[in-house]
C-alpha cells in the first residue's frame, strides 16, 4: 500500500503523497541548507523535467512532485528525482534581488502603529527595521503570487491577527510569526499589515507571473503616498 512505501536516494527521503503524488524531504528542520537544496532542485526540474510530472510544489524542506499515475508510478518519479539531485551539485545560482517599494502605515498599513507598540518601538523605528532586511522568498503558497519570506528580525516577530480580515488589499506588505509577506490580490487574511506597495505582484499576463520568486531576495524600501500614486499611475498607464 502507498503508507508502506517510502525510498532514501541521493540524500533525500521519499514518500507518496497521494495516488498521484511523491513528497521528497530535503530535511527535517527549516534551515538556510535545506532551502539551498530545496531551490537547486526545483531548478533543476524546471530546467530537466521529468517526464509526466505536471507540477512541482517547493515548500520549506521538501518539493512535492504530481504526476499523471496512468503513464508513471512513484518510484519513477523518485528514481527521477534521485538522478537530478545528483547532477544539482556545483555552485548554487546568484540569487535575483527584487526591490519593492511600500508606502507604510495610514491607510495602506492598518497595522503599523498597534504591532509598534506591542513591541513597544515607535513605527518609524519598525519601518526602519522592516525595511533594513534582506528577506528570502522561501516558498510560494497560499495564493498565487504570495512568497513567504523568511528574514524578519526577531524584535519583529508577531502572532496573526486573532480574527482574519475579511479584505486584504492586493499589494498588502505584512508579517506574521516570523515571516513577511506580500498579498499579490485582494484576498481573506491575517497576517498584519504594515504598508503597501504598488507593484503588481502577480499578473497571469505577464511572464514570469510572478513578482517574487523562489529564493529570490527582497528588500522593501519606504515610499511617500506622493511616490506610491506616481509609481501606481506609471503602471496603470503602461497597462491600459
């Protein structure tokens, strides 16, 4: 039966899923070394795609891998995965560095002034602190578009919010735990939000569609209202 069936190759642990579904764990603890492998080899699957897999899901410690079970079973997927594990050796890939302009606070960061003081700092020295950082996009999830960044300093670290909010404005810059965020539309949530951005993070149109991607690096830098309208109307008048 699929619960019985598990595999350990070229470092890793392999497990079904579903019928249609192989996990591999890279590693049992979320660390920078298991997202360097977790980034090699999703690189190395969108470069050398096994055959009959439809989609590839990396996650902290593990890429789930779904497949076409009527042309290709688990352990052909696995034996896949072994080899291009073994050929993802080398220099890992310059990470991309992706600027996001946030206009924080008012508005646009309801949040901003009750997580200052609940770390009792006033909310420039957050927004300092905030955008000071070089953040990780870990994974993608949650929503299409939305990457989960690692990199939020300790002093920042925030529960959710108790009650989700209904809304999140897309372009919503917000942090929970210890991870920062970017809603790419508008959608439920209950992260805290800081500030927003005008970029568009996530356009099915365009290509890539995604703003932020795997382990791409991001860094927010403060804009005036004045800023976020000129950037916004920029955009707008590109796309209209």
């Amino acid at each position: 039966t699929l619960a019985h069936m598990a595999w350990n190759m070229a470092g890793a642990d392999f497990a079904p899923a579903s019928d249609r579904a192989l996990l591999v764990s890279l590693g049992n603890r979320i660390t920078p070394e298991a997202h360097l492998r977790v980034a090699a080899l999703a690189r190395r699957l969108a470069a050398d795609p096994i055959p009959h897999v439809s989609n590839i899901h990396p996650a902290y410690c593990s890429v789930l891998l779904v497949f076409d079970p009527l042309r290709i079973d688990h352990e052909q997927v696995a034996e896949g995965v072994a080899e291009r594990l073994e050929a993802a050796g080398g220099a890992p890939a310059a990470p991309r560095m992706v600027e996001i302009p946030v206009c924080y606070g008012g508005e646009f960061g309801p949040d901003l002034e009750a997580v200052a003081a609940l770390h009792e700092m006033t909310p420039l020295r957050l927004v300092e602190i905030h955008s000071s950082a070089i953040y990780v996009a870990q994974f993608l999830g949650f929503a299409p578009g939305f990457a989960y960044l690692s990199g939020l300093a300790d002093e920042l670290a925030t529960p959710r919010l108790d009650t989700p909010r209904a809304k999140v404005p897309a372009g919503s810059v917000a942090i929970a735990g210890k991870q920062a965020g970017v809603y790419p539309f508008e959608t439920p949530g209950g992260w805290r939000v800081l500030g927003r951005t005008p970029l568009e993070v996530f356009r099915a149109d365009r290509a890539p569609a995604n703003l932020i991607g795997l382990d791409d690096r991001v860094r927010f830098r403060p804009i005036t209202r004045r800023q976020f309208e000129a950037i916004w109307l920029r955009i707008f008048d590109f796309c209209a």
